[in-house]
C-alpha cells in the first residue's frame, strides 16, 4: 500500500510540475525571453519525452533562430502539430524535399497535383490554410510552379485574409482579387473558426492547455468552457489556421462613452450596430461634419461593453466616430496578465452585425489593395498607380504603399517619379527597409552618390542582417565603379537570402561589366529559378550573348524579357539593336519607335535609331533625330561624328568637316580614328567603310 501511495504522489508531483513548466514556458515566450523558455522547454522535455514537449521546445528553438535544433528535435515526430513546424524548420534550413514529405505525410501523398485537385482532403495537410501557404512556397522553391499556384489558391480559399499567399500566387498567375476576396468567402471562414475554437491543431499540446486550465483557474465555470478559450489559447485551428498565440484577441472590448445618454430615456435600450452605422460616419466627416462632443469611441481592452449609450438625446441613433482617431491599443490593458483578463461576449444580435462590418471592410480594403498589386505583377503600370491612387488616405499614405508605387515608376524608368515615392517612404517609415534594395538601385540610375550613401547608412544603422541592407552598400561601391567591392555585399545579401532573386542580378551585372560572362550568366540563371519572372535576369542574359555576337540568342531573351514588362523602353532599345545588328532593319526601326513612345527622353535610342535611318538611307530624318539629341548631350563626340558622316555621303564636305571638328575638340579617345575621318572627306571611300566609330 505504501509502494502504491509513493507512486500515485510521485504522478502528481510530476504532473504538477510539467503543468508549471508549461506555464513558465508561455510565459516567457509571450514575453519574448526566449533563452529562458528554451532552458525551461528542455527541463519538460527531460521530465517526459513526449511529441507534446519535443512540440514545445522546437518552437523556442525556432524563436531563437536556431531552426538547425528544432530539426533534430521534431524529425521522429509524426504528431500533426509536429509535422508542420517540421516542415516549417525544414524549409528554413532549404531542406525542400524533406518540407514537401512532412507536409504530404510520405512519399505515398507525394503526387502533390492529385492532393491538391481534391478540395475534401485540404486537411492531410497540417495546419490548414497556413500548412498549404507553406507548401506553396516549398513547391516554389522545387521550381514546381503549377503546385504552388493550387498550394497558395487552395490557402487562399480556406483563409481569405492570408494576403502573403495572394503575394505569392500574383507573381505566377493572374487572378482577379474579387474572386479571393469577397464576403461569402469571409463569412464562411469566420464560420469554420467559430465551429473549431474549441478543437486544438495541437490535437494533443497538453503542455498548452495545462497553461489554459492554470491561468483559468478562480473563474466561472461557464467562462472556462466558453468557446472562446481555443482563440486566447494561441490555438491554430484544422482547416482555417488562424493562429492568436500571445495575443488575447478576443479579449478586446469596445466601450462607447455617452455623457449625456444617461439622462436622455434610452438607457435601457440596446441598439445594435451596422453598416448603415458605418458609412452614415463616414459620409457625416466626409461632408465636414463634425462629431458631436458628447459621444466618442475609444477601444481598450478592459472596458466593458455598452451599446445602449450610441444614442443621441434626441432619441436617435448617432453616427460613429471613425475609431483610428480614439483608439488605443495593448494586448494586456493596465497591468492586466493573460490569467486576470476576462473574456469578450458581446450580445448575440450585436455580434452579427459587427461580423457584418468587418467583413465588408476588411474584404473591400483587400479588394482595392489586391487590385493595384495584381496589375502591378502583371505589369500593367499605370493602371497599378491608379489603383494605388485610389485607395483611402489613411492607407494610401503609408511606407508600404508609397514603396509600390515607387516600384511601379521605376519598373517604367521613370526614376525621377520613383525617387519622390521612394524617399516619401523612406521618410514615413525609415525602419522600412523592404524596399530599399530598389530605392538604391533608382539612386543608382539617377547617378546620386551623396543620397545613395546617405540609404545605405541608414540602412547600415538599422540591421546589419537584412539583405536589403547590403544591397544598398553593393550600390554603392557599383556606382563608384568598384565592382570587385560591390559583388563582395552582394554576395553578402545573399549569404543572409539565398533566394533573393534580385540580388542575383546585381551580382550578374557586375560581372557582366567585369566581363566575366560565365559567373555572370550563372546569376542570371540563379535568379530565374527563384523568380521566372524576373525580366532583368532575362535582360542580363540577353546583353550577355548581345556582348558576344549571337544575335539570335539575344534576340530571344529580349523578347521573353519585353513579354513579362511590355512598358520598358530599355527593352525595345536593346532589341532594335540586336535586330539592326541582324540586319532586319525596318523591324528594329519599330522596336526603336516603341521605345520612344514609352520615354522620349532616352538618348541611346535616338541614337540607335539614327544609325537605322542613315543605314536605310533616310538622311533628313536622322538629321532631325540628331539634331534633338544634341540638346540632350552636347559633349557627346559620337553624335557630331555622324552628323559629319551623313554630309560627307550627301557630298556636304565643308558641313562634314565642321562636324568632324567639333568632335575633335570634345577631348575623345577617338582622335586618331576622326582625324582619319577628316582625312578621307577628299577620298572616294565608301560610306559604309568608315561608319562604325
């Protein structure tokens, strides 16, 4: 009996420690001391070797950025919840093949296009929405294009609000927003995580529920069971992936202050917001009214919940304030832990009508957004910029937008544009540094070295581990024609983002000018896999083969270059010099117009295009080209040259000798080959002989 009583103690000693472990462990990861919830995490592991526990401490692992731990930890494991993280560890560490199996169950699910064709078997992979948005990105990364689009379209049905996996699936195929974005699709998503809030993703995280029935403990028995428990429980939900750990959403309270409701007569009576509510508040400021003094809106987490006080004096309902201008936001309120926060429940009747409003809002917003970003994937510009323009002011003026649209101005060298938008978010936001790597390179084609170094301090300041950082330095040293420097931070980028596409770029630019063709065609080819829409990969590689004669090859990458971003002029230019190079004449004349409808400005396709004209014998308009060009660049010898070139063949001798002199007189290294030039206005040479300076 007494053997008996000791082993019955010990189990409960053992079990109320593990539950005071799991406790510390959320505590300290929700208050972001992670090498404490580590050292704490391995303690419960010794104490059971369990998938829960090895589940726990794979997560501080992962909070610590020590992806290499949580792999041993969790490659055994067979636990759903351990699955993902697995796959989640995997896919950090470019493990890809071992990601896509735990995530696919084994080789026996591994035909991912016949997973994905069957909407009812969604839940064999882990976590739900966010499970497929992960193997969307691992099928990415294979290169298996056609699996990532069903990945990220099949996430995208489950959880509307994943706007990362729109990211995604914008960048490989064309998609309406209002298809992904609508509030049918929201209403049902908002409707699964209701049915589910009391199922755990963690099918058997004890160690998290232990945590629930701990900080639970001295409240009502009907509030423990409350479905809303599973959301402040940082629990993820099969099939919806919503994922709150941390964060007690639904805790969130919304109190509305009346002062003088009170006395009006209503006090008693409950009346439910709307839409209708919504937007007469929005069309009261939008026609400069102003709020009434005696009703505000403020939203804390600890305030209690009062509808009856959205009631004017007179009886009638009062439009709302527009709640970005009151609210104040904290996850715990004043001094409040997680344990001491009492669970939100508004009235039935009220909570229909708030769903209603969020959904409208949030899917309208996602709408306009998905709109201005899907057209700026396919590279339709100008209308990207005019969604972006019509978007709300309060998100219209944020570094996000700004950097976007900066995007947009650039991708149509447009750089003097793209440099206000850029700066403006910079400005906003100078902790934003997703961006910078464009921004650097819009300085850079503006030649600004003084603004270019000023980003790249900044950025320097900010992080010395984010890519975009040693981006902007590489810029730099590029722009000081210091190549070997340069790819050294470009190299750098790609040390702390091997899939950083972009960056593969400006390494093979660099060493297209070190003219070190097969590094840099290695780059180019790095880029495409990680992007195939990367239109300056097919660019570098078209230059690369421009460079060395094989016409034919250039010509191709110009073509699949200007088949992704049709509003590049440099792209029309480079092509109406491969084909004059070919000798197709009147089709590089065409690419060379095309060019100038984009960007009249553009001095290497005027002079391409005048070289055309002479070689297709139309003198006066290549004088007029010429002529125009040189007011954009007066010191540049190569365009009196030809002029001087074209009187000569038009037996002008004295304009061809003024011409050839000018160029004499702007210092180039050419001397010796235009002093011959000059030599030859008394000769019989032929026009051609001589044309090519």
């Amino acid at each position: 009996m007494g053997d008996l009583n000791g082993e019955m103690m010990e189990e409960e000693t053992s079990s109320l420690l593990e539950t005071q472990l799991a406790q510390a462990i959320a505590e300290s990861l929700q208050n972001h001391a992670v090498t404490n919830a580590v050292f704490l995490a391995e303690r419960l592991l010794a104490e059971r070797d369990c998938e829960e526990y090895r589940n726990a401490l794979a997560e501080c692992y992962l909070a610590e950025q020590k992806a290499y731990k949580a792999y041993e930890v969790l490659k055994e494991c067979r636990s759903d919840a351990n699955r993902y993280l697995l796959a989640l560890t995997c896919f950090r560490l470019n493990k890809l093949k071992e990601a896509e199996r735990a995530l696919l169950m084994g080789s026996e699910m591994a035909n991912l296009r016949h997973l994905l064709s069957n909407t009812a078997r969604h839940e064999n992979v882990p976590n739900g929405a966010y499970g497929l948005y992960l193997l969307g990105q691992v099928s990415e990364r294979l290169q298996q294009w056609s699996a990532a689009k069903d990945a990220y379209a099949q996430a995208l049905e489950l959880n509307p609000t994943l706007w990362a996996a729109y990211e995604r699936l914008c960048k490989l195929d064309q998609i309406l927003p209002s298809k992904v974005f609508n509030e049918p699709k929201y209403s049902k998503y908002e409707m699964a995580a209701k049915r589910q809030q009391s199922c755990s993703f963690l099918q058997n995280g004890s160690w998290k529920r232990s945590v629930n029935r701990t900080q639970g403990s001295g409240k009502k028995e009907e509030e423990m069971d409350s479905p809303d428990r599973g959301a402040q429980a940082g629990i993820v939900h099969p099939g919806v992936g919503r994922a709150t750990k941390g964060l007690n959403t639904y805790n969130l309270k919304a109190s509305i202050i009346s002062s003088g409701a009170q006395n009006s007569g209503y006090g008693g009576y409950e009346e439910p917001l709307s839409l209708a509510a919504l937007r007469a508040s929005r069309n009261s400021q939008t026609q400069g009214q102003p709020m009434p003094s005696h009703v505000s809106l403020t939203l804390s987490p600890n305030a209690n919940l009062n509808y009856s006080n959205v009631i004017s004096k007179s009886g009638r309902k009062v439009p709302m304030q527009d709640e970005r201008k009151t609210a104040h936001f904290s996850i715990y309120g004043n001094a409040q832990t997680p344990a001491q926060a009492a669970p939100f429940k508004p009235s039935p009747h009220v909570n229909v009508t708030l769903a209603a409003a969020a959904t409208g809002t949030l899917m309208a917003l996602l709408v306009k957004l998905g709109q201005a970003f899907s057209h700026m994937c396919l590279y339709m510009l100008d209308e990207a910029i005019g969604y972006f323009n019509q978007l709300p002011a309060r998100q219209f003026n944020t570094g996000w937008v700004f950097s976007q649209l900066g995007r947009c101005y650039m991708e149509t060298t447009r750089y003097s544009e793209a440099e206000r938008y850029f700066a403006d978010a910079f400005r906003l936001e100078p902790y934003r540094l997703e961006g910078l790597e464009y921004y650097s390179t819009c300085l850079w084609q503006l030649k600004k070295p003084v603004e270019l170094c000023h980003v790249a301090h900044a950025a320097l300041e900010r992080s010395l581990y984010a890519p975009e950082t040693w981006i902007c330095v590489g810029n730099c040293f590029s722009l000081q024609k210091e190549h070997e420097n340069a790819l050294k931070f470009f190299s750098r980028a790609l040390q702390l983002n091997p899939a950083f596409s972009y960056a593969h770029c400006l390494c093979g630019h660099e060493y297209v000018y070190n003219e070190d063709w097969t590094r840099a065609k290695k780059c180019f080819d790095l880029a495409l896999s990680y992007d195939m829409k990367s239109y300056n990969a097919w660019w570098g590689l078209g230059n690369i083969y421009f460079k060395q004669e094989k016409f034919d090859k250039a010509a191709d990458q110009f073509s699949r270059a200007l088949a992704i971003n049709p509003k590049n002029p440099v792209l029309y230019t480079y092509l109406g010099m491969t084909m004059a190079c070919k000798d197709a004449l009147e089709e590089a004349l065409m690419n060379f117009e095309n060019a100038e409808l984009l960007d009249k400005g553009n001095v290497l396709n005027k002079f391409q295009k005048a070289n055309v004209l002479v070689r297709l014998g139309q003198f006066d308009l290549a004088l007029k080209e010429l002529d125009r060009l040189r007011l954009f660049m007066p010191r540049e010898s190569p365009i009196p040259v030809l002029i001087g070139k074209i009187y000569k063949k038009l037996g002008k001798v004295d304009k061809a000798h003024h011409y050839f002199n000018l160029a004499l007189d702007l210092e180039n290294k050419e001397n010796q080959k235009i002093k011959g030039l000059i030599e030859s206005l008394h000769t019989q040479n032929e026009f051609n002989e001589d044309f090519d300076l």
